[in-house]
C-alpha cells in the first residue's frame, strides 16, 4: 500500500454505519467540544482558584470558542443551538462583572470603566490618548458598498454614526482599536499606595472620537468584532509547490468568508444591518455580548505580581539522570529515558539533546519534525548551529500547522540559508509526529538516538502543556525512525516499520489488533484492561472497536481531554467503559494508550505513547508517530501518572451515560492530577 493514500478500508464504512444506527452511544463532534469549553468556562467559576488564575480561564474560553468558530462554524450543517452557546457566554459575562471584577477590587487591583474615573484620571488618559494612542490610528467612513473598509479577522471596532453639520449627510464611522498594544492601559494619577488602576484602551479612543473627526457630530458608538472562517480551500495551480500554495493560503486567510460579528450594546440597528448585509450573514450569526466583547485581553492582566492571585510560581525540574550526568547519550545508552513536562524541564532535556548533539564533534547528524515551533525557540538555531558545523541536518516541517504557517515560513527560510536540508513532507498528509534522530560516531561504529515525543517541539507550549518525550538508542525503534525520515525526505513510499506504529499505514489496523487481543483475553478468561489518555475522540472505527470491547465485557478507562463522540455506560452497547475529562492548571496533551495483554499488574502491560490521538484525521491523514514503551521504569512512571488521573476527584469531569459531564464540587481538599505530579517530581 502506497504510503500517502488515505486509509478508505471496508471496515471503516462498516463502523460509521454500526455507530450511526446506534445513536445512543454516539455525542455529536461540535456540542460535545462546546462541553469541553464549558468545563474550561467553569475553572473560572471555580472559587477554588487563585482570582487571576480564573481570569485567565475566562480568555481561555473566549480564545477556544474563537478558535472552533474559525474552524468550524463554516461547516456545520446548521447554526450553534442559541440554547447551548448563549448560556454560557452569559455567564462568562456575569462571572467577569459580578465575580472577577469587584474580588480584584478588594485586592486593590481596580477595573474601572471611564464614568468611574476622576477628572484627574481622565485627563491622564486623554492625554495617553495624544501621546500613545492617536498615532496608531486610522479614522475611516463607510457610506456606500464601494467604500467598505477592510474589517480584518478577530478586530474590535469602534462603530458609529456621523454626520457633517454643513452637508447634513449621514455616514457611519468605523476605527480600528489597534493591536499590538496593551489593551488595558493603567493610570496612575490619584492611585493609592499599592494601588493597580487600568481602563479599557477601546474607551479612551472613543471618548477621545471628536479629535479624529473634528466638525463632525458623532452619535452612540459601540464595538464590533468579526470572526472569519480560516479553512482555506487548497487549489493547486499547475507545479506550484508546497512553499506556493501556503503562502498563498496564508495571504488569501485575511479574506475568508466572514463566520460571526459580535456587537456591544449601544450600536445602532442601522449599522448592524449594514454589517450583517454586507458580510451576508443570518440572524444567528450575530451575538451581542453583555460584558466585554473581547476576554481575551485578560491575558495581559494575568501576569500581575499581587500575592495570593495567581498559582505558586511552578520551575520544572531538571530529571533526575540528568542531575547525576552531563552527557545526555550517556544516560541514553544506560537506559530508555522518560521526561514529563512541564514537571521536568524541557530545557534540561529535550533542549539539551539537540543542542549537545550541534555542539559534539562524534555527531554526524541531527534531523526533526517541525509542526509547531514558535517564535522563541531555541531548536533551529542549534541546527543553524550543526549546519554551519558541518553536520548532516535535515528539517522536516509542517507548512500547513494551521496558525502557525508564517511561523514556520520564517524558520524554513532561516534554515535553508544555513545549508539545512529543509522538506515540507509527502503530498496529502500533514506531518503531525513529533521526532528527533541524532546520529553518532563511536568507537563500534554509528550509533542512532531518538527522540518521540507527544508534544509539539515549542519550548514555551513546553511549560503549560502536559506531555510526555522517550529518549532512546534501541536498535528496534531508532532503525524505524531512520526508515521514517527517509521516507519523508526521499519521498519513497512508506517505512517498513517493524516497531513503530505509523499513521496512516499500520497505526490503525496495530491499535485495532490490540483491541482485539484484549476481547480474545477477556473470552478466554484472561485479565483484560484498555486504559487510554488522549486528547479527543471521534475515530468511528475506534468507537466501534472500543464498542465490541464493552460488549465483551473489557473493563476500558478513557480520559479524553477534549471532544468525545462517545457515550459511556450504555446498558447491552458500553456497560464496561469510563470516560473522564481532566481540566486544570495545566493543558493535558500527552497520548498514552495502554493494553493489559493477560497481565494482571498496571505495570506488567504494554504501554504506548505517541503523537496521535483516536481521531480518523490523526489515523488517516496525517504521518503520526506511536512508540512502545518497553522499559521497566517509564513503563512505572506512566502507570503511575494514569492511576493519579483515574483516582483524581478535584480535576476530573466524569461522563455520564446521558452525554453530561459532572465533577464532584465539594472536593475542595483533594490534591488534583496537576498538583500530585508536582509534588512527585520534587521529591524525585
């Protein structure tokens, strides 16, 4: 089977029918996330939280529910239910205004809106406004269909209408609250000792309205913002290469369709129809918020030093073979090494192989995968570093990660000048694995080493997203890793691995295998478990598959982060299956996947972790990476963080078999997954 075709098997058409025919086990994709975001929304309803932590989940759902209007809303067959969004961005709204905002005034932390301000403050601000703010910005009209202004993606505008006194024509302005800078400006004048007193940027612009429009009368102004779709369609044109085609994706994203426009109170209807006319939008398109139109910009508050507002300051530690030896291929080769981040630092070790491997003269060459590298990262430049060195480097980056192609442009570009081998990857599949291979010279010969990751290579995502990375030099999994990269670089078809489980070629049918296994054990009278920590849930094969393991009676433990099409505890369909969702300080994003192959003890099965989640896209079109974990110690130390999660009660949402997720709200004095790894790793 040829390596870049899209797996389109019998079996797959045979489990969307069987789950289609079976609703009551089946969530739908879309709602189901809005539930995942309403477990985000509800951090920040959680008083058990530090103040500003909670601020910081309020941008957080704003942010995510951003993110699915982008990517989904263009595709659903029918709008968002009103009964199910509008709900929760109320509370948000009365969460922020009712909650947040007078608890941080009790800290001296002061959210002030203009009329609350003295004439002192007032004046401070308008003359910030002369000073910081006028420069930025680009007073505009709109009075006809030929002369629209260009509302770019996720803007706030001021909005309203103006007339000309000596024309007596009515016009309607519109002017661009400006990015880039700080969206909550702070004032100082008549501020006590101790004191922090910010209002909202969008406020002094439009008290300060008349200086842009001078003559003009200016009436109710209010804010919009617009949300565009961002799923470009892929047209190819002639020859035109990968490098092509997402430059051209990436420029033709800032015209999208628009998905949503968001008004505040106060804009009149004649503007909104205008927009809403313009943008050919429904009814159901447009949102009013109560509150604040953009929570977003809470991000910037989030980093206030006031005690007792945010969590303890959290440094990974360094691992422990690492603290005991500098060379990082010497602890490899004594043993396969797992690193838990952001527990153990992603600097001291995975930072620190790639670097070490630019720096060792015995080192003949380094190669990744880049799918998300961000705008700090160290990465490329120590493989500038071994490139200049003369080292064999090979880059294979995912031009598509979407949001981050100009990224990932950029450091292209910056490699390739360097003499890197740069690639984009095999034509129809996204490269979402997360590996690095380091080739060594010693005194037997060349030796491999191996990085597989279930996170992205971005250094700061490292300190806020849980995930796992295996260092090793076995033969097993190193030649698989040699297979795959030249396979991604020499455009041959697919690796012949024998170790590694490969999306889209023999992932699926080994994980369907292992299920499998697990029935037949279960039948025979042998232990059978399934235990599986991913981030989503929507593979119909795998919920099928997972389906026949109920039924024969398997014991399967799933804690999905994210969306789960899948409902547990289905009399006579998935009696046997547990589904929990774990939310809280840190991002969960490790993949482990766990079969319990006859044995009795967590310790004594077969672990795996990887890049891909039970999602048909991760199995079927995209390159992903899944590893065993052999070794008695990881093996340990991920029986360990899975039992952590099954037994945790302050973390943990648990799915009901009536499709609703629930937490038990008393547990107050319960030690969260987050905080129990925290402290494990400390005493390691």
């Amino acid at each position: 089977m040829n390596f870049i075709e899209t797996k389109n098997s019998l079996f797959i058409l045979i489990a969307m029918t069987a789950v289609a025919t079976c609703p009551e086990i089946s969530i739908d994709r879309d709602l189901s996330w809005l539930d995942f975001n309403q477990r985000v929304l509800a951090e920040a309803l959680d008083e058990r939280n530090p103040l500003l932590e909670r601020a910081k989940f309020l941008a957080i759902f704003t942010s995510n529910l951003d993110e699915f209007f982008m990517k989904r809303a263009a595709a659903l067959e029918e709008p968002l239910p009103p009964a199910k969004l509008l709900p929760m961005l109320e509370t948000q709204a009365r969460c922020f205004r009712e909650q947040i905002v007078p608890a941080l005034a009790r800290h001296a932390v002061h959210l002030r809106h203009w009329e609350d301000l003295t004439p002192a403050q007032r004046a401070e601000a308008n003359e910030f406004f002369d000073r910081q703010i006028s420069p930025a910005l680009t007073p505009l009209v709109i009075n006809s269909a030929e002369n629209f202004p260009f509302l770019s993606n996720l803007s706030t505008s001021l909005v309203f209408p103006l007339d000309d006194p000596a024309s007596g024509q009515r016009l309607y302005g519109r002017v661009k609250v400006p990015t880039g800078v700080r969206q909550w400006v702070q004032l100082h004048s008549e501020t006590g000792a101790g004191e922090l007193l910010y209002v909202r940027l969008h406020e002094i612009i439009r008290e300060n309205l008349g200086k842009l429009y001078p003559g003009m009368k200016i009436g109710a102004t209010g804010l919009v913002r617009l949300t565009r779709d961002a799923e470009v369609e892929e047209t190819a044109v002639g020859n035109e290469s990968v490098l092509e085609q997402v430059r051209k994706q990436v420029k033709q994203r800032r015209y999208e369709p628009v998905v949503r426009l968001e008004f505040t109170a106060g804009v009149e209807e004649a503007i909104r129809e205008l927009l809403r006319e313009h943008f050919e939008l429904l009814p159901s398109d447009i949102y009013e918020a109560s509150a604040e139109l953009d929570y977003t910009t809470l991000f910037e508050l989030t980093g206030l030093q006031v005690a007792g507002l945010s969590d303890s300051p959290w440094i990974p530690v360094t691992p422990s073979a690492l603290r005991e030896h500098a060379d990082i291929f010497e602890v490899i080769r004594a043993g396969d090494l797992l690193v838990h981040h952001p527990y153990e630092s992603f600097e001291a070790s995975v930072e620190h192989f790639i670097d070490a491997a630019a720096n060792d003269p015995q080192v003949v060459s380094v190669k990744m995968t880049v799918y998300r590298v961000g705008d700090d990262t160290p990465f490329v430049r120590s493989l500038i570093r071994a490139a200049e060195a003369g080292k064999q480097v090979a880059c294979v980056i995912e031009l598509k990660a979407r949001f981050d192609e100009e990224r990932n442009l950029h450091w292209a570009a910056a490699l390739e000048k360097a003499g890197a081998h740069v690639t984009f990857g095999v034509k129809g599949l996204k490269i979402h694995a997360k590996t690095a291979l380091v080739v060594r010279k010693e005194s037997t010969g060349l030796h491999a080493y191996a990085h597989i990751g279930t996170g992205n290579y971005h250094a700061r995502t490292a300190r806020l997203y849980a995930d796992f990375g295996l260092f090793t030099c076995d033969p097993a999994i190193t030649q698989d890793v040699v297979a795959l990269f030249h396979h991604l670089t020499g455009h041959s078809h697919g690796p012949d691995c024998k170790t590694l489980l490969v999306a889209p070629t023999t992932m699926r049918p080994r994980f369907l295998e292992l299920i499998r296994r697990e029935i037949e054990d279960k039948r025979a009278g042998r232990p059978a478990r399934i235990i599986g920590k991913l981030n989503q849930l929507e593979d119909p094969e795998m919920i099928e598959a997972l389906r026949e393991a109920s039924r024969a009676g398997v014991p399967v433990d799933l804690i999905v982060r994210g969306f789960c099409c899948l409902k547990p505890g289905v009399p006579g369909e998935t009696d046997t299956i547990r589904i929990r969702s774990i939310i809280g300080r840190f991002l969960e994003h490790a993949r482990i996947y766990y079969f319990a192959n006859g044995a009795t003890e967590l310790t004594d099965g077969e672990f795996y972790i990887g890049s891909a989640d039970w999602m048909f896209r991760n199995l079927s079109k995209r390159i992903e990476i899944i590893t065993p974990v052999t070794a008695a110690v990881p093996k340990q130390r991920l029986a360990e963080v899975l039992e952590i999660s099954l037994r945790d009660s302050r973390q943990s949402w648990e799915l009901g078999r009536d499709g609703v997720y629930t937490r038990d709200a008393n547990a107050a004095e319960a030690l969260g997954t987050h905080r129990q790894l925290m402290e494990l790793s400390l005493r390691a």
